[in-house]
C-alpha cells in the first residue's frame, strides 16, 4: 500500500515534501544532528510540545534542540519535527524582550510600570465610558489552562462574557453539533483505543501532516492491523496515500456526500437495528426523509463515483468497531455545523458510538486548544462548559470569585473584528494572531487600527501585534509551567527548560497584574500555576476530581468527578454525557457555501503542511522548519493549469473581490480539476486576503475551505 522506508525527500526546485507516514522520523534524527553550533546547559525537564493538540512530550536535549521524552502520548518518545525545531523560536533573536508601546506608528522601549499604567488607564476609561462589553478578549489555545483561566476570569469579573479563543476558528462547529446530540464535543474515544477499530472514517483531515504522531503511532498500526481506511478529502494527500478507499469529495459538498452514505445503509440494511432502538429518537421521520434519496445523484453532485461511496458506506458499517475522525475540511465552512451533524447520523444509525474503537473524533489544532474551552475562554460557557446562561452556574463562579459574571454570552471572535470601532473599542490579544489567520484578512486588519486601544502579549512583533497600543513580551512554552488539555483529554504539566529572555516576563505574571491593576489583587494573587489550578478544580465540575501533583510526569483525564478514582476514557457508554440516554437522530439538507462560483473561477481550499504551523508567526521563524518547507505553493490540477496557460513552477495571481496573491504554481493532479489549494503560513501569500467573513450561523466559524477565485498566470 505506502512505502515505509522512503524517507523525507525535496524536489529538485528546491520544494520541500514531506514524504508520507515515515519522512519526519527519519528527518527528525538528521535535524539533530543540524543544529546551531552554540550550546547552552539549560535545565532538561519533561513538557509538552508548543505546537499540535497531539501532546507529545519533549525536554531540552543539548544544541539549542529539544528531543521527545517517554510521555504519555508519544510512548517511545516520538516527535515530529516541529517538536525537535521546538527551540529554534525560543532562542531566537527577534524575541521581544522588552514592553513596548507605540507612538506615531513607532514602538519605544518602556518599563513595565509605564506599560501596564498605560493599559490600566486606557482600558479602565473604555470601561467607563463604554461598558466592559466594549472590550473583546483574545485567549490562546497556545497557552495554559491556567493563563486562560486568568484571562477569562478578568473578563468576566469586568463584566463582560466577551472572551474566545482561536477554537472559534477551527472545531467550533463540530463541538456545537456534537454537544448538541451528545452532550459534550471532545473526543469521544482515546487514542489508545483507536488501534481497537476496524474501519477509520477521516473527514476532511489530515492526521498524516497535521496529527503525525497519532497517525504514526496509533493509526498506522491499526491499518497494518487491517482496519479499512475511508479518507473523505478533495486532494489526495499523506493520508490518502495510506486509504483503501478515497473519497475526491468537492469542497462544500460533504453533505450530499454524508447524505448519499446514509442512504446506502438504509437502503441496504447495513443499520443497528438494536442501537438505534435503545439509544436514538427519532428514526421513523429520518426514514421518511431518506425514502425518494437518489444515491447515484448525491454521489455525483458531491463529485465522487457513486461505487465507490457505496463501497465506502459497506465498510464503515460491516466493520465490527468503526470510528470517525473528523477535521477542518468538515468544519470551517458555513455549513460546518450541519456537515458535523450529518456525520454524527452515520455513528448513531451504525451504533458506533460508546464502545472501544469506536465514536467521533475531531482531532484538536494547538496543544491547548481543547484546554483553552475546558477553562471558560468562551463566551457561551464557564469553565468545565457550564452555560453563562444558567443562573446556578453562574452563583457557583461567584461564591469563588466574589463577583457573578454576566448572564448574556459574549461576542465570538471573528463576529468582534466586524464590530471594532462601533460596538468593540478595545481589544487585549493573548498569544493569538488574527489579522493573518481570521477571514478576509485585509479588513481585519484595517479593523484593528479602528480600535480606541489594543494591547498584545505576545513573544514576536506578529502581523497583529503592529497594530498594538502596547506590546508586552510574554514567555515561549520552554519558560513556563502549568498544564494544557491535549486532543484526547488529557490534562499534562508543562515545566521550564530555559531562562526568560531580556525583561520578558512569565504569561501568568503578566495576566495576574493585569487581573489586580483592573479589579483587585486579592483575586489574583496566587503562589504559581498549582495554586490556580486548585481553583480550577473547584469551578470545573469535569476537572474536579484532578491535582496538580497527581497529574506528575503522567496525566489526568476528563470528566474527572470529585469522587472518581480516574478519568473516562470512552464516553456516551451507558448514557450521553448530557445524560440522555437517547440521542436524536436529525436529517441535514445541504446548503450551498457562501460563495458562488463563476465559470471562469475555481474553488480554493486552504490547509496545512507538516512543517509550518498556523499564522507561521513561529515556523517561520524556525530556520530548521524553513528548510523543510520555506514557501507556499497553489496545487493546480493539470488541466485546470493548460485552460489558463500556467506553467509548473511559475507564479500566478490568485484574487477576487476581497483581494488578491501572487504565489508558485504546483500542477499536480493530486488536486482534482476545479479546485485550488494553497496554505495559509506564510505572509506572502496571505491567504486569508482572498478568504471570505461568512459565518457559519450556528458556531460562527468561517469559510475557509471554499473561496471563488480567478487565478491567471502573473504579469
Ligand atoms: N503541521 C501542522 N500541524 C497542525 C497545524 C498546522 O498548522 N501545521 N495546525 C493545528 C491546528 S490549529 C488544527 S485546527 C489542526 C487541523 O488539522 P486538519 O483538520 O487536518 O487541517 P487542514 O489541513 O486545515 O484540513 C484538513 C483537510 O481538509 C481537506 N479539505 C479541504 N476542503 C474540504 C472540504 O470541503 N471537505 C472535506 N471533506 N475536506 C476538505 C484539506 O484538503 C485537508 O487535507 O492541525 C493542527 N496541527
Ligand atoms: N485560510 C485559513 N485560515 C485559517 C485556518 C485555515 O485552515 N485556513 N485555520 C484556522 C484555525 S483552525 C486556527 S486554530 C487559527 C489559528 O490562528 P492563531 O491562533 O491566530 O494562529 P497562531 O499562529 O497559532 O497564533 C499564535 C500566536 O501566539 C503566539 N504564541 C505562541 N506561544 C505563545 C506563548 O506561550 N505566549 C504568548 N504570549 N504568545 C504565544 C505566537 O507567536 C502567535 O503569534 O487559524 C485559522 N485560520
Ligand atoms: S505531533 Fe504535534 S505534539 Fe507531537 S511533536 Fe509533532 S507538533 Fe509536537
Ligand atoms: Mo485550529
């Protein structure tokens, strides 16, 4: 099926591939190998990896290089390349080492004490003058749970419920529509027991490039074991090169495809008859929706062979355990919700939800971002998903905090940029980089300078952070302790490697006085992360039964109640998390994206790569990771490419009305006819000028996986 002795390889032109399934492990030991020539003896102890949800752990291994430790994710002390390059950014001399503030569009060096007047001063007369719900707030899935828990209490004990953080953009759909129909949106399965299934349905992901260590470690060994692979994916990419069968679905259309399956197991009678009795509502009035469903034209209008789909829908539901595992590709359209929906109809008529190898898995994007949710940086929930809406919630937070917090939820965050300078006149950024990686990039970023006052913590001067008021130099992942939530729940500590640079100080530090300067400092004044995550244990009711030494160099998972000797592992067993018995089975009509499509354009679809991560803002600094993979390129199928006179190689502009790029073409027909992809990495291309601000209305995520462009070779 793949070779797995092929190793990492660059093209002649100098494009740097990752090569499937076994590249970076290969190329992790030569980039050791690589590294600068000074050294430093900092402090070697086990923290987790600043970059994917997977929760690898590393420690510091000489040569200004990290190097995986046993951990509770990676076993065998796997890593991927961004993990060994970890210290490339730490180190690095762009740093920001001291606050800074602007004046005239220039940043001066100032002390701490003059920055944080200033924010005081700034944001306090906002407050006044406006309301706290004037200021948005912008937390990090690239931070602790402790630090967003800070950050949201300040908020929240202001007055306002508007704080969110980088998950809006990413699984904010597939979380609705999951604690819609089951009560909670993480994963419902571990890891570990993913190499139980028998069939592995991947939706509009990329586990390959974006989750290397599971696929290595936890996916590829179930394949090799003989579970069937169904990749849903318009490209073909790392993990379609380990599919039996691939499914070319068009962007934008999963649901049709999703709605075709459930008409083959209807049809066929490849349905749990006995689960969907027990454990489902609604089937008759699903039936009767399913009756005239016409396989053969949902097939084709989502554009995959009708044979192949129904081949698909036999092998997710003969296989004895079958799970999904879902990504962007499902969530970041303006269907998003309704395309998670309709997957969830697949588990829930095939019963394969409750047991091991089964359920729905969105694999999680930063190595907090499941963390920053669980903590409150939400403006729906308190932590542990309490709804600000309830009033009971709401006097539980108060009796620890000695404020009630706002009832009403916030504002999300992309749904903010479009109200800066009316209703949002300030902003306080933490660790995020939205004027590169929010939707139609170019008015975002003219939005932030509408802004009365902005301040960004942040460890570069990013794209967002040139709009600052003030810039504050906050500490990398190697100079800080606390815990984040990786993708299967599990909360593990972090632990410093190396020493802050400059006058940069501690994230936690820097939150704490900004929660004592704007309220009082006896709600934030704390001993170190162990003492706020006490608190945390004592608001969270899923965290509850956790400590902060009881997770030691191991890890704890949630739900973790108070009298529990552990955390769940499988969820919705017996009973839905929201204690439902029963979940509802809910037909999902498709609905077109919101871009339509011209005759002369083409569909862009926006990823990721294996060595860059996000805005970029530390890969790209990562002289290692540049190597790898240094410049974007727009995938073009062949005859897509001959219609508009492009060349391999050659530079095109990719543009409509939002804005327009100029990037390298790759004519490749591992990308089908019709659609274009490019990432969105790098500043040049900023793909994100020609992505659009539709929501979708239920999560309020964006469209980044379906823009209309024209693309036509460069001038
Ligand atoms: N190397 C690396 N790893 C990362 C990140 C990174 O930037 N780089 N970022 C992290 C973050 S924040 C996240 S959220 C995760 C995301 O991880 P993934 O969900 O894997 O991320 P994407 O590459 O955005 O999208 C996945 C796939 O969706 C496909 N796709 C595009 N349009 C559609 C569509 O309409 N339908 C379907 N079915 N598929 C479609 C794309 O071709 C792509 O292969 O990765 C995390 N891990
Ligand atoms: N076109 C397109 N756009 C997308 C997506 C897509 O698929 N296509 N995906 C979306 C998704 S899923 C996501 S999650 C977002 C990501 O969007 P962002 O969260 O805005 O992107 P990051 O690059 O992860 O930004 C992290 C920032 O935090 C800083 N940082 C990192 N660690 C620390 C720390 O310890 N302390 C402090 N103070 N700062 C730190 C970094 O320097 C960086 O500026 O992008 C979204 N945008
Ligand atoms: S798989 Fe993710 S967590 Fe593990 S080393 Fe790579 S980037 Fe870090
Ligand atoms: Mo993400």
């Amino acid at each position: 099926m793949f070779n797995y002795d092929t190793v990492y390889h660059t093209d002649t032109d100098g494009r740097a591939r990752a090569h499937p399934h076994t590249g970076w492990t290969r190329c992790t030991r030569k980039l050791i190998h690589m590294s600068k020539e000074q050294d430093r003896s900092y402090e070697a102890q086990q923290t987790v990896c600043p970059y994917c949800g997977v929760g690898c752990t590393l420690e510091y291994a000489g040569n200004e290089k990290a190097t995986g430790t046993e951990g509770p994710v990676n076993k065998k002390s796997e890593v991927c390349p961004k993990g060994v390059a970890a210290f490339d950014i730490v180190t690095h001399e762009g740093r920001l080492t001291e606050p800074l503030v602007s004046e005239d569009g220039e940043f001066t060096a100032v002390s701490w004490e003059t920055a944080m007047d200033r924010i005081e001063a700034e944001l306090t007369t906002i407050v006044d003058d406006h309301g706290a719900d004037a200021v948005q707030f912008f937390a990090s899935s690239n931070c602790t749970n402790e630090e967003n828990y800070i950050f949201q209490k300040i908020a929240r004990m202001l007055g306002t419920n508007n704080v969110d953080n980088c998950a809006r953009m990413c699984h904010s759909s597939t979380v609705a529509a999951m604690s819609e129909r089951f009560g909670a949106g993480a994963m419902t399965n571990s890891l570990g027991d993913m190499m139980e299934t028998d069939c592995l349905l991947v939706a509009g992901a990329n586990p390959a490039e974006q989750h290397p260590v599971i696929f290595r470690s936890y996916l590829l060994p179930a394949i090799r074991d003989g579970a069937t692979l169904i990749h849903i994916d318009p490209r073909e990419n790392d993990t379609t090169d380990a599919a039996d069968i691939h499914l070319p679905v068009r962007p934008g259309h999963d649901i049709q495809l999703l709605n075709a399956i459930t008409a083959v197991l209807l049809e066929e009678d490849l349905v749990d008859e006995d689960f969907i009795e027990e454990r489902t509502t609604g089937v008759e009035e699903f039936r009767d929706q399913f009756d005239d469903a016409d396989i053969e034209a949902g097939a084709e209008a989502a554009g995959v062979d009708p044979d192949r789909l129904r081949e698909a829908a036999r092998a997710y539901a003969t296989a004895e355990a079958a799970t999904i595992i879902t990504g962007m590709g499902m969530s970041q359209h303006t269907s998003g919700t309704d395309n998670v929906r309709a997957l969830l109809n697949l588990a829930l008529l095939t019963g394969n939800v409750g047991r091991p190898g089964t359920g729905v898995n969105p694999l999680r994007g930063q190595n907090n971002v499941q963390g920053a949710g669980d903590v409150g940086a939400l403006p729906n929930i308190f932590p542990g998903y309490e709804p600000v809406t309830d009033a009971e919630a709401r006097e539980r937070v108060a009796e620890e905090w000695g404020v009630e917090p706002p009832g009403e939820p916030g504002m999300t965050e992309v749904t903010a940029t479009h109200h800066f300078g009316d209703e949002i006149r300030a902003a306080v950024v933490f660790g995020e980089n939205p004027a590169m990686t929010e939707p139609d990039a170019n008015s975002v970023s003219d939005a932030f300078d509408e802004l009365d006052f902005c301040v960004v913590i942040d460890l570069f001067e990013t794209e967002t952070a040139a709009h600052a008021d003030v810039l504050l130099p906050g500490s990398s992942w190697a100079e800080k302790s606390g815990t984040v939530t990786n993708t299967d729940r599990r909360v593990m500590r972090m632990r410093p490697n190396a020493d802050l640079p400059g006058n940069s100080r501690r994230d936690l530090d820097i939150l704490c006085e900004l929660g004592s300067r704007l309220l009082d400092s006896g709600s934030f004044a704390y001993e170190g992360p162990s003492e706020v995550f006490d608190e945390l244990t004592r608001v969270s009711p899923i965290y509850a039964g956790m400590s902060y030494d009881g997770i030691g160099e191991g890890c704890q998972r949630w739900p973790y109640p108070a009298d529990a000797e552990e955390g769940v592992d499988i969820l919705h067993t017996d009973e839905f998390a929201n204690g439902e018995q029963q979940a509802p089975l809910m037909p999902v009509a498709p609905t077109p994206p919101a871009d339509s499509v011209g005759d002369d354009q083409l569909v862009l679809t926006t990823g990721r790569v294996l060595a860059q991560f996000n805005s970029g803002a530390l890969t790209r600094r990562s002289q290692t990771l540049t190597m790898m993979r240094g410049e974007d390129v727009l995938e073009i199928h062949p005859e897509d490419a001959e219609e508009r006179g492009i060349e391999d190689g050659e530079t095109v502009v990719v543009e409509n009305e939002r804005g327009g790029v100029t990037v390298t073409a790759d004519v490749t027909a591992t990308i089908q006819r019709g659609v274009v992809f490019c990432t969105f990495h790098y500043t040049e291309p900023l793909a994100n000028a020609v992505t659009g601000g539709e929501l979708d209305p239920v999560a309020e995520i964006p469209e980044y996986k379906h823009s209309a462009v024209t693309v036509t070779p460069a001038e």
